[in-house]
C-alpha cells in the first residue's frame, strides 16, 4: 500500500520527541511495574508514544486518514508472526501432553552434563537452525525441551536462553533457507552466497567467543547432575505421568523436515501442534482424559476434548510437586495472547514513526555526519538497531535501513556485501534483545524468561554488532566495487 507523506518535513525536534517520550514511559513501567511491564504497560506506553507521532504528522498537513490507514498497513505485517505465535502455543500445549517434550528432557538429562550444558544447547540450536533456517521453529522446539533439561540439571533459565537464542540465531544467520538471509541481500543489492561468504567474518568470531564465554560459565556452574533438590527425581516423576518412548519424537522430525524443505512456518507449526495433537490421543491418552476433567462425556469425546483444550489453553497437571507442576503447565494458544497484544500495539507505533517521515528523518540526520566508511557501516548498525526499537520489527529494520542506506554504498563505491552483512549483524541479531520487537516477545513467550532476563547472556547477538563495528573502523574485509574495465575497439 502506498501512503502519501505529510505536506511539511518534520523537524530533528519532532522526529524526537515520540522516541524521547516512549523512551520515558518505557523507563517509568519497569521503574513501577519491573518484570510485569510487559504485562500492560509497556502496551500502553507504545499507545501513547504513537499517539504522539499522530498528533505530530497532523501538525505537518497528514489527515487521520492516512494515519489510520498506515496503522492498518503496520498491522498487517505482524498477521503472519502472530498466527506463527499462536501456532507456538498450540504446539507447546500438545507436545507437553504427547509426552514429546517430556521425553527430549529426559533424554537431555541423561546426555548433557551441567560443566558443558551451555555450549552443548547453543551448538544443537546453532546445527538445527542452520540446518532449517528458522530461529522461531528451534526456539519454540528444542528451545522449550532444552529450558526444561535446564530446570531439571539446576541450571540457569537466563543463560540458557541466552545459549539458545545465540545458537539459533547463528543457523538463521548464516542459512541460505532463513527468510531474513535472503531479505537483507534483496535489499542491499548483493548475491545470497556471496552475502553469507562474506558474514562469516563477523559471525564465525562472534559465535567463537559465545562458545568461549558459555564454556567458561558451564566450568563453574553448580549445576547438579542429579536433578533439582526442588523437581525431585524428575525422569521418575515424568515417566509416571507419561508412556515415554523414542517414537514420541516423531512429531519433532516432521517438523524439522518440513522446515528443510522450506515448508512455510505457520503451516509446519500447526502441522506439528496436530501431529502432537493425535499422538497424546494415541499414546498418553489417560494424560488426556485427566486434561479434559468431563466425566459427562463418552470417552472418544474426552479425548477429543483433552487434545482439543492443551491446543487453546495448554497442558496442566498436578503431580504433587509444585516445582514439574510448573515446568510441565504450559503452552495453549492463550498464553500467547498477552504477547500478541504488545506485538500489536509495537507494530503499530513503528507504522505511525514510519508514513509521518519522523523515522526518515532521523535516519537523515545520522546519514549526514557518517563521512568515513567505517562511521558509514556503524551508522548503518546503528540505524538497523534503533529501527528494531522503534519499529519492533526485525524485517521492517533489514528493508528500511536497506532502502535508506543502499545508495550512498553505491555512491561510495562499496560493494553491496558491506551493506547486506550490516543490516543481518545488526538489524537481525538485536531484534530478540528488545522486548517489544516482535522476536524479542517471541523468544520470551515460547522461552518462558523476561527478554531483560536472558538479554545479558545471548552472548553471540550481543557481540555481532561490536565485531562488526570494530571491522568496519579497521578498515577490514570492507569490499569496494571493481570497475568493469573499458575495451578499446580499434579499426
């Protein structure tokens, strides 16, 4: 849809001014509300930061028209994310109650020793990911299982999320199947295989020292091997609640497969909540007919029941252990509705900053004062970044920082690459550290831990960005265009 711009160009001042104010309010919830801000006020600070933009764009000749039709646009980007999340939960709660979850931790428990746990979780998410190309899929698969080894080995929750994300997010990266692999290079200009060619000498240093610091934190973790004094004999527990076996993975491998043939997210998500659907009707079904809790019901309507409840509100039990009671009572589509909410409202906020020309213009301004190519790439990172926090989303960051960006490389004479690989080490990897952007409220949904929380430790995201600026002040593997040579054709 194309929107028509304000008739007057916003000042430095006006373009500011929502960004200072949300920045404020932002500050103020967690000040009053801390873990919970996410719950409501941070909604409600994003409301009204937009409703600032809006009285902004009108002060410069736009019509609400325009603006309520930019909002509709903004929105309609987040509609697939947010069938992706609410698929996410589904799958949570049937997976949960197929045993499938409760199985990989079990088997995470036999396999993985607390001194090499955090590596070990971001290797297997960083293969997988790389492997299938989608952050969200091992997130919201292995992430769930690995968070629930983690419980039960008495480790960290913060830090493997940290493990997690820095894995998945090193596969997505660096996977010619990952949608924003193949976006930033469509919006650079550059080739896919020489766009990731030339990734690896940010991301294979970033991913190094991620491995080094979780190795170095795994080494002097007090990590039980025995199972949380708290959680008891969890694989006793879980195997008197479920009829374990390898082929409650199954669902798992279908997923998997289908991300590698490029099968579209929702659809292989939903496919996958089904399939652990059918499985808990076939193989737990007294789990199921407790879920369902209708004695009024024959039993192939309780069952149906039973699946159909874990989809929508997610699994619960009660083992007599408030600590698995808590790991096990999860997912549902309904816990995701909270997180959908502050999708909506982020989304929305970023659309209203975008068809004012108030983001436009501070991107303008930085533009300005970027003279050398090193502060030309930082200012790139640097706009990727702050289009992640303003516009909550990472592919809104990847496309407009493109755009923006894209013909002053030109005009300097860089090759495409240098532009490709700032928007992914950047634009892609910051977005699960803000707890707005759409990424950042998926990981912490389908994680279970407040994106503030594992913020510190998702070590790999956090230092792509500071390689990449280091990089591009060095003056290192900064690519320049090669002039074709000119052919002289003589009589």
């Amino acid at each position: 849809m194309k929107l028509e711009t304000p008739r007057r160009e916003p000042s430095l001042l006006q373009a500011l001014t929502p960004l200072l104010f949300l920045m404020v309010l932002l500050a103020l919830a967690v000040y009053l509300y801390a873990d919970n801000a996410s719950y409501g006020a941070n909604q409600i600070a994003l409301l009204l930061a937009g409703g600032v933009a809006a009285l902004i764009g009108i002060r410069n000749g736009m019509s609400w028209r325009q603006i309520q039709e930019s909002l509709v646009h903004g929105i309609s980007l987040a509609v697939v994310p947010i069938f992706i999340l609410l698929a996410v939960g589904a799958l949570i709660g049937t997976w949960m109650l197929s045993g499938t979850v409760p199985t990989l931790i079990v088997y995470g428990l036999k396999l993985l020793h607390p001194s090499f746990f955090y590596p070990a979780a971001c290797l297997i998410c960083a293969i997988v990911a790389l492997a299938i190309g989608s952050s969200w899929t091992v997130a919201g698969t292995l992430g769930v299982a690995l968070i629930g080894v983690a419980q039960g080995l008495d480790m960290s929750l913060p830090i493997t999320a940290g493990a997690v994300i820095s894995g998945a997010y090193f596969g997505d990266k660096m996977s010619p199947l990952s949608d924003t692999t193949n976006i930033a290079p469509a919006a650079a200009g550059s080739e896919l295989f020489a766009h990731i060619r030339h990734m690896t000498w940010t991301t294979v240093p970033s991913i190094t020292i991620a491995l080094l610091l979780f190795t170095a934190i795994g080494l002097g973790s007090g990590g039980r091997t025995d199972g949380d004094a708290a959680l008891g004999d969890l694989p006793t527990t879980l195997a008197a609640q479920f009829n374990m076996g390898w082929h409650l993975l199954i669902p798992l491998i279908v997923v998997f497969a289908l991300a590698v043939r490029r099968f579209p997210a929702y659809p292989t998500i939903l496919i996958g909540a089904l399939l652990g659907a059918l499985f808990a009707v076939v193989f737990q079904p007294e789990a199921v007919l407790r879920l369902a809790g209708n004695d009024g019901l024959s039993r192939p309507m309780a069952l149906l029941s039973g699946a159909w409840t874990a989809m929508f509100d997610g699994f619960k039990v009660e083992t007599g252990n408030a600590a698995v009671d808590e790991l096990l009572s999860r997912g549902g589509m309904s816990s995701m509705l909270n997180t959908v909410w502050l999708v909506v409202c982020a989304m929305g906020f970023g659309a209203v900053m975008e068809s004012t020309g108030l983001l436009e213009r501070m991107i303008r301004s930085v533009l300005k004062a970027a003279r050398s190519t090193g502060s030309l790439i930082a200012a790139t990172l640097g706009t990727a970044i702050g289009a992640n926090v303003v516009a909550a989303d990472q592919y809104m960051s990847i496309v407009l920082t493109g755009r923006l960006y894209r013909p002053e490389y030109e005009r300097r004479g860089l090759a495409p690459v240098n532009l490709s690989r700032a928007l992914e080490d950047a634009g892609t990897m910051t977005s699960p550290l803000i707890p707005w952007n759409t990424c950042g409220a998926y990981m912490a949904a389908t994680l279970g831990v407040a994106t503030l929380d594992y913020l510190p430790y998702v070590f790999f995201n956090l230092v792509s960005p500071l390689v990449a600026v280091t990089l591009a002040y060095a003056g290192f593997k900064i690519l320049r265009v090669t002039p074709e040579p000119v052919i002289v054709h003589r009589e």
